[in-house]
C-alpha cells in the first residue's frame, strides 16, 4: 500500500501573498510627482523669438521710369547695378555749368540704428573718359550743410552721413559741376565723352 505525501497548502499561499506583496511594492517605488517650466526666449511678447526683429534695410528715394525721384516713396536699389537715377541736364552737361539732384534717404530697418556714409563710386560694367573723370567737380550736402565741395570723385569717399534711429530720413543734395578748362581747345576736347559714377549709399548697424 503507497502511502502519499501532502504538501503543506500554508507553504504555498505564503509564497504566493509575498509575491503579491513585493509586486506592490514596485508600483509605489516608480509613482513619483512631477513639474516643469518652459520659457520662451525673445523679447517678452507671445510672437516673438531669437531674431525676427533684426532686419537690417535703409532705403533711398524711388524713382519712376524715367529715373525721375518719386518725393515720398521708397526702394532698395541694393544690386551691384544700382537703381538709374535723373540728374536734369547731366548729360549735356557743358564746361561751366553744374546739375544737381536731391536724394533723401531713411533707415528703414524694425529696432536696429543705422551708421551710414556715402562715396562716389565708378559705375560697375561701365569705363569712363579719362578726361571728363578727371574735371568733374561733387559738391555733397546733407540736409543743406555742406559735407565737401567741389572735390574730384576719388574725394567722395567715406562721408559720414551720420546716425539714423528707425524710422529716422536725411536728405543728400549732390551737385556735379564741370569746371572750365580755361581755353576753347581744352573744353572742346570734353565733347562726346562719359563718366559713368554711382553714388554708394553704406550702412552699418548699431544695436539701441
């Protein structure tokens, strides 16, 4: 006759009650309560961000078609070929006489100020007449205080304009004279001959 052996019936409810137990135990370890803050970086209002308002832009007068300025409106003229500006008279410009032309000016840019000077520049793509180059005379103002006068071309350089808060215009006269060349032959030899110059408008910006 075999005899069977029973297993103790406690033994097993205890293994299985403290595995319970220690299952428990886990989840509360791992529940924790949590937080946190977020900070949008800019200038303290809901749209902005790191940049936007850094825009740097200074405009000059517009022009229409015929290259006449247009008081009141704005361009960019920021190409290598510049914009084509309408000096009346400059070209039939004879010896003795002098053309000028107004050319305001802003800074246009959202917060930034702007440092701007002026040159006179060869014109790009473009050879001058040596002689006629070398006669013309600038005369530069700035909202009618002279800046230089009656210099040659390779003067005009550098000229501080000043500087100029958003918003803020200024207004450049500039008169091109051609001297007389003190005789008949002299003067004649102008005839027919071109100078190409543009007029360079260089801004930097400061932070306010």
């Amino acid at each position: 006759m075999s005899s069977q052996v029973s297993k103790p019936r406690g033994t097993k409810r205890l293994i299985i009650a403290g595995g319970a137990t220690l299952a428990i135990g886990a989840l509360v370890t791992a529940a924790a309560f949590t937080d946190f803050a977020n900070l949008n970086l800019g200038n303290g209002t809901d749209d902005s961000g790191i940049g936007g308002n850094n825009r740097f832009n200074i405009q000059v007068v517009g022009t229409d078609a015929a290259g006449n300025p247009v008081p009141g409106t704005w361009q960019e003229a920021n190409t290598p070929e510049g914009v084509n500006v309408n000096v009346p008279g400059a070209d039939s410009i004879t010896p003795g006489e002098t053309v000028s032309v107004e050319i305001p000016f802003r800074n246009e840019s959202p917060r930034l100020t702007a440092d701007i000077q002026f040159d006179l520049q060869d014109r790009p793509g473009k050879t001058s007449d040596a002689g006629i180059a070398a006669a013309l005379r600038y005369t530069v103002e700035l909202d009618g205080a002279a800046l230089i006068t009656d210099a040659p071309q390779a003067s005009v350089t550098d000229l501080v304009l000043g500087e100029y808060l958003t918003g803020e215009e200024g207004t450049l006269k500039l008169s091109i004279s051609l001297p007389d060349q003190g005789s008949e032959a002299a003067n004649n030899a102008l005839q027919a001959q071109v100078s190409y110059v543009q007029a360079h408008f260089d801004a930097s910006s400061i932070t306010p």
